[in-house]
C-alpha cells in the first residue's frame, strides 16, 4: 500500500481503493481479516482516524464489516460487487463517452463493434 500525498485525491479515499483493489485481486480473500487501522497507519505513517474514514467508506458499500473485538473482515460476496462497481463506473467513464464521440463522427452500431473487434484482435496478436 502507498499513499500520495501529492495528489488531489483525499488520502482516506486513497486507502479505500487501495484496500478495495486488494480485495479485489484477492490479496484479502473473502471472510478473511484485513489488517488494523492501527498497521496500517504505522506502516504509511497516517493518522488512524483517516484510516479508519477510509475503511468505513467500504463498510457503507458492504465490502467489509466489523466483527467487534476482532477487527474487519472481508464481506462475503466483496467480490461481486466490486466487480459491479467497477462495471458500473466503466460504463459511465468510458462507454457513455465513447457513444457519445461516435454519434458525433456519425458512426453506426456494426462500425463501432468492427472497431472494438478489431483492438481485440490486435490485443490478442501482441501476447
């Protein structure tokens, strides 16, 4: 985990996304402990309160939750709805976007599948 602080981004949303892309890519496996407010403001040298805004931000989307006395955990299904999440802000940041620039240059349904079609193809070419 590291944090910039030289970025626009607050640092406790930093660390959410930072815990949420470890969940994600499975380095905290579902029902599985995350660690501490604490280790990880020792280990970035933060204040824990800005740790803990940070968890909390995913305990409110249901990614993770407390067992009282034992710390937090990874939700069950933290998984699924990440991925969600992230298929959501895809559509909204990119496919939107991309729809709206084709509509412009006049470009039809079938050229702009042709199009992705044609990125898979040279994407598969490259491994």
């Amino acid at each position: 985990m590291n944090i910039n602080p030289n970025t626009e981004k607050p640092i406790f949303i930093q660390i959410a996304e930072q815990l949420e892309d470890s969940i994600f890519t499975g380095v905290y496996p579902e029902e599985t402990k995350i660690p501490s407010t604490n280790e990880i403001s020792a280990l970035l040298n933060i204040n824990p309160h800005t740790v803990l805004k940070g968890m909390n931000l995913l305990v409110d989307e249901e990614i993770i939750y407390k067992k009282r006395g034992l710390g937090m955990f990874v939700k069950e299904n933290a998984v699924k709805k990440i991925r969600q999440k992230r298929q959501n802000q895809f559509y909204d940041q990119f496919i939107v976007t991309l729809i709206e620039e084709a509509n412009k240059l006049h470009m039809s349904k079938t050229e702009i599948i042709s199009m992705i079609e044609r990125s898979y193809g040279d994407a598969s070419n490259s491994d």
